[in-house]
C-alpha cells in the first residue's frame, strides 16, 4: 500500500481561467491528455466527447456549477456553448509515480454533479487569485485542492483494465521511473525478464505501440509539463531532462505526436 509521502507528491500543479464568446471546441481526440484536469464551469453549457476507449463514445453534459474531471491520457473533444459568454476555472496536475492520481490510477472522463463539493465555486476562485501568491495564501490553497481530491476519490469511476502482460507491467514501471535516462530495448527486456525478440511483440500486443513509442510519449508528456510550468526553461534544456539524445530528434518527435513544436504548444492555452 502507497504511504502519505508517495500519494501527496506534486509534480504538476497549474490554475487557469478561460473565457471564450457563444461557441468554441477543443479537440483532444487524438493527444492523449499528458496531465490531469479538473474544471468548474461558471458560464455557459459544455459537451464531453470521450473518445478514449475506441469501442465507446460517450458524452458527458455540463452545466453551470458542474465540474468535469479528466483524467491523464484522456483524449476527447469538448464543445462549449454560451449566451454569450463561456467560462470555467480548471485545475491541471499530476503526482509522481507511483500514487493514487499517477497513470495507473484508471479513472474515467466524468462529470461531478453540482453541490457535490460544498463551496465548489469560492474554492476555484480562491485558488486562482492566490496559487502564485504568498507561502501562506499557496499553502491554502494546496489545501484546499488535496480536499477536493479527497472528497472525489469516493465517487470517482474508473475504467475496466486492460488485461497486461504482468512481465510488461515491469517495463512501464522503469520507463515511469527512469525516463530521464538513455533507456534502451534491452535494458526494458532485462526489466520484464525477457529476452529482446519475446519482450517486443509482447510489449506491443499489451500497449498497442513499440516500446519506442511508449517511451517517447511518455517522454513528449513530461516535456510538455516542463514546458508549461516553466517558461525560462529553454527547449534544449527540456529535451536533455526528459531524455532525448538531440534537441533536434526532441523537436521533430514533438511535432509529430502533438501536432506543434515545443514552442508553439508552450504558446498554446491550457483548456480543457
């Protein structure tokens, strides 16, 4: 069973505000969501288009006062529909592995009704206006999320496992742990207890990707975290701590799994 220390650490924690005009989408349907995202819609209607489990396509209705809770590697689209004005308040984070709200965690895209969390509207804005203030007004804050958190996990759904080759399962845990490093086929065969010709077909018939792929995804969402929690850091920086050989292999696998270059999605506003 994970202790305190390893289901409280932050490795993650940003609050927006979006306000859009009478209509706008956001499409996510085919980037995995690299952290977590919880939102209070306070103008405004929304519909969730969970497209995360291709044999489901479920939609989620919003209204105001209700709060959408996305998990990590959601993808979906969202359509947001004001008279006139759309707003909403959201909270983005993850927490390091292992721990209740890291990856394995399996929760779904869901709504949690309005008046579930007492106070819902004055805690969102309370942490907006005070999450980069003062120690005092920070630590409030904290506060007041890890209750969020806590009241959630009792109603929050998950999503039935899929089946993974234990020996896999070893693999996943190294690359969560060991990101940062050059890791390579070999070393990920030797974590599952298999040689490289039974680990590789293994790996991708429990994943759906190489274990190349995983492995610079997992890296692209790192990069990405890094990227919004810290403007200053240069993008060279970024490819050396989330384990690129080259900025310029860092760049061109970037773009092809978001769409966009580091410097562009660190542009990007953080919806949901």
């Amino acid at each position: 069973m994970n202790d305190i220390v390893s289901l409280s650490k932050l490795n993650f924690f940003k609050i927006e505000k979006n306000i859009h005009t009478n209509t706008h989408i956001f499409d996510m349907s085919n980037i995995p969501r690299p952290h977590y995202c919880m939102g209070l819609l306070k103008k405004g209607t929304a519909v969730f288009k969970d497209y995360t489990d291709s044999s489901s396509k479920e939609e989620i209705f919003l209204s105001e006062g209700d709060i959408i809770f996305v998990p990590v590697a959601s993808k979906y689209i969202s359509e947001w529909k004001g008279n006139p004005d759309i707003e909403y308040t959201s909270f983005h984070f993850t927490f390091d592995f292992p721990g209740i709200f890291s990856r394995e965690g399996n929760f779904k895209l869901q709504k949690i009704d309005a008046g579930f969390i007492k106070n819902a509207e004055e805690i969102f804005e309370f942490a907006l206006l005070n999450f980069n203030k003062d120690y005092s007004s920070m630590l409030c804050v904290l506060s007041d999320f890890y209750k969020i958190l806590g009241e959630i996990i009792q109603v929050l759904k998950t999503r039935t496992k899929k089946k993974i080759d234990t020996r896999i399962i070893n693999s996943i845990k190294y690359i969560e742990q060991n990101y940062f490093q050059d890791i390579s086929i070999e070393t990920l065969a030797n974590a599952s207890n298999m040689s490289v010709s039974r680990f590789f077909p293994c790996f991708k018939k429990s994943m759906g990707v190489t274990p190349v792929d995983y492995l610079n995804r997992y890296r692209v969402d790192r990069a990405i975290l890094l990227l919004k929690s810290n403007e200053k850091i240069s993008i060279e920086k970024i490819s050396e701590q989330t384990g690129f050989n080259s900025s310029t292999y860092f760049r061109r696998t970037f773009k092809k799994m978001t769409g966009k270059t580091p410097f562009e999605y660190r542009k990007t506003a953080m919806e949901i």
